[in-house]
C-alpha cells in the first residue's frame, strides 16, 4: 500500500464494540456498565416483540418499550418517542433492529443527552457512526455530532440467522456502499481504507453461502463482521456522490433504504471509477471494473437491479437530479445535474455498467 505523501488524520473509533454470539444476554450488564439505571427499548412495529421480550430481559433495568420506528427517521416519529421515553424517566435508550430503530435512538440521544446501545439486527450499518438522517417536509437531512454517535454496539450473530434473504442481500449491499464511498473520500486514510477492503472480501465469501444456506453460522459471522467494518468506515470518513443520492431518493420519495443503495451501488462506482484508482482493490474482489463487478455480484445475490422496480417514473429522476445538486458536497468526480440525470437513468433501467 502506498500511504498519502501529505500525511493522514485517524478520527480514532470512540464506540465501544461487543460482537459474538449469544450476546444479546449481555445488554443489562453494558447498561450497568454505563451508569444507567432505567434502559428505554426501541424498535420498529415489525420488531415490537423482540422489543418487549428484550424489556423483560432487563427486568428492573427496564423503562419500557416504543415500538414506532419508521423509515428515514421521520421527526414527528422521534419527538413521540422523546415524550414517551421522558414519562417513563428512562436515563439510557437500547435500539434493536435496523437502521430506523438505530436512527430513533439517535434522534432521542442527541435532543436529550442519554446514553445509546445500538444492536442491529441487519447488516445496513448505522450503528458505528455519529450520523444522523432525519426526514421532515418532503426532505431528508443529514448531521453529523459526538453526542450522535452510540456508547455501545452489541452485534449478536444470532440475531441475523433468520433475517429474510431479500434483506439480507439489500442490506449487505448497503454496508458495502459505506466501504466503497470511505476508499475515495477525501480524508480517507490507509487504516480505514484497509478495513473497507477486509469487509468487502467478507461479503463477497459470506453472502453466496448465505443464499444456499441463509442459517450457516460461519457466513452471518463473516457477513456481520463486513457490516461492522464498513459501518465504522461511515463513520470516519466523509460520504460523497452515493450517500448524496440515496438519502436523496429515500428522503423525497420514500424508495427503501437498503434496496436504493443497493440499486445506486454500480452506477455510483462506476461513476467515480474514471476519476480515482482508490477503487482499484474492487478488481480483485469482484472480478471486473468497480461498477461491473459490483453489478454482477449484486444480480448474482438476488438483489434489486432497477429504480423502476421501486415505483420511481422517469420524471421523478428529473426532480431527483435537481434536489442532488442543490447542495455543494465532496467527490473525486466534478458532475453537472445532467450528469446526476444520466447516472439516474442508468440505475432506473438496471444496466449494467462499463466502468
């Protein structure tokens, strides 16, 4: 590896990190350990008994449970949940699930001040980082602050053995657009550009199992740990022209996360491909340039290939492309809204990128 001949910044990794299997029997113990007494459990209405099964869990540590949890973390959803988690004089927030219960704890952590313990339940990625996404108006927004970022991240491998193959694929593919993004962003550094390569290599072995054998022990642990590296790749480094994008369809049309990142991955890549050799490691993981490979791993998954399969009409990528270019953002290749529109258009009819 060749290290940048002006030097780098490490921002550190200030979360702590609990990963194995069984540990979501350790949750009390990391609320204990914190300093909290009354632990607030979140979850989606998907998850609500997991969440209640988890307040039981906790017994006398337990100060409830909010089970309203919604997609892109809308605002209206987390001053509810900031009114119920004041009533019940809770002092920490516990978020089980993906990344709209780990958004809700954020959004409760940072307006309040309490402690969070993140335990995702899906490989998207949020966990690890001080970014928050929050939707209001028809807009998505992102922040980024030290009192967004969770004290504790329990990853339990157990918790994933029956997530559901679509989700599986979809969110794996949204924790490797993290890693993606963190090999060219502009304060990338050669420690976490390490980590990003080490997940993806942990997707590309783990993921084909998990289609054959979606309870192979062995593959979720590969596959959790590629989630783990590349969600504290996210929270290291600056996002750029992906993340742009896909906040930008999830905020103002409400397309699904995981699979909007999924469907944007290729084209993105291949994008940014022309202008940077950061990528060039995804050769010799994927099998092809950035774009293709990505795209070809991502069909041979199962996963979505085409915006038109979310219910995007061509005239949405017109609106698409002038809300993405509203705002000034760092990426390794300059690009006009008509180059958003045509990169849109691509993703919209699944082609399989050159680059």
């Amino acid at each position: 590896m060749k290290l940048p001949a002006d030097g780098f910044t490490f921002p550190g990794i200030g979360t702590r990190v609990v990963f194995g299997s069984q540990t979501l029997a350790r949750v009390g113990e990391e609320v204990e350990r914190l300093g909290n007494k009354q632990a607030f459990v979140l979850s989606t209405p998907h998850q609500t008994e997991q969440a209640q099964s988890l307040a039981t869990q906790l017994g006398a540590l337990s100060a409830g449970s909010f089970s309203e949890a919604a997609m892109h973390t809308p605002v209206e959803v987390t001053e509810r949940a900031i009114e119920s988690f004041r009533r019940s004089g809770a002092d920490c927030v516990v978020s089980i699930g993906g990344g709209s219960t780990i958004g809700l704890g954020k959004g409760i952590a940072t307006r309040t001040g309490a402690n969070q313990i993140a335990i995702p339940t899906s490989y998207a990625g949020s966990e690890m980082t001080d970014i928050l996404g929050e939707t209001k108006d028809g807009l998505k927004t992102t922040r980024r602050d030290a009192s967004i970022r969770p004290e504790t991240v329990i990853y339990d491998v157990d918790l994933t053995l029956t997530l559901p193959a679509e989700m599986t694929v979809t969110s794996s593919l949204n924790a490797i657009a993290h890693g993606v993004e963190a090999l060219y962003a502009p304060d990338a550094n050669p420690v976490i550009s390490l980590m990003s390569v080490e997940a993806m290599k942990a997707f590309k072995a783990g993921l084909p199992v998990l289609r054959e054998a979606p309870q192979d022990r062995e593959a979720r642990s590969l596959v959790l740990y590629g989630a783990w590296l590349c969600s504290t790749a996210l929270g290291a480094v600056t996002m750029s022209l992906h993340h742009k994008l896909a906040h930008t369809l999830g905020g103002s049309f409400n397309t699904p996360h995981a699979e909007t990142h999924a469907i944007l991955l290729p084209h993105t890549a291949s994008f940014n491909a022309v202008a940077t050799d950061a990528l060039a490691p995804l050769h010799d993981i994927f099998g092809a340039t950035p774009g293709a490979g990505l795209w070809d791993f991502a069909r041979e998954a199962g996963a979505p290939l085409a915006l038109s399969d979310l219910g995007l009409s061509e005239a949405d990528l017109d609106r698409a492309s002038e809300i993405a270019v509203k705002n000034k953002y760092s990426n390794p290749r300059p690009f006009s809204q008509d180059d958003i529109r045509a990169l849109l258009q691509a993703a919209w009819e699944g082609r399989r990128p050159e680059h």
